[in-house]
C-alpha cells in the first residue's frame, strides 16, 4: 500500500487443479485499486460538470465524517 499515492496493489494468483489435486494451470496477477478521499470526489464531479444533489455516508444515509469507510455522491449533469 502507497498510502501517499493512494493506490493499494493486491496480487492474485488463480491456481486450476485436475479432479487429483494436480495443478493444472497457475496465472499471478497484480491489481491496483486507487482510491479518492470525498472531497476529491467532490472536486472532480464539479470541474466535470456535475451539480452534487447529496452525499451520504456508508449508503445509510448520514453524513460523512472523519470514520466514514464509503462515500456515496448522488450529482447531476449541469445543463451549461
């Protein structure tokens, strides 16, 4: 984890095995999740031309604050 460039990378390995327990194939990929803090967001739904209608926290519908785990941004396409 980057905590700095906010980008966790997960790697995954999938394993194939035969009806014996022999391993077929194996295949190892790397995943990188990048993650953006509310007021990012917030940032760039504006400078892309969405009016945020509401944000609620954790899809329970309360407001954010500091322990918030996800974010959830209800916003529209500006008509200009």
């Amino acid at each position: 984890m980057d905590a700095h460039a906010q980008v966790l990378t997960v790697k995954n390995r999938y394993s194939l095995f035969s009806k014996s327990c022999k391993t077929l194939e194996e295949e190892e990929r790397d995943v990188k999740l990048l993650w953006f803090y509310p007021h990012e967001y917030h940032l760039l739904l504006e400078e892309s031309g969405f009016e945020i209608e509401a944000i609620y926290a954790d899809f329970e519908f309360e407001p954010l604050d500091e322990l918030t785990a996800y974010a959830v941004f209800v916003a529209r396409k500006s008509s200009n």
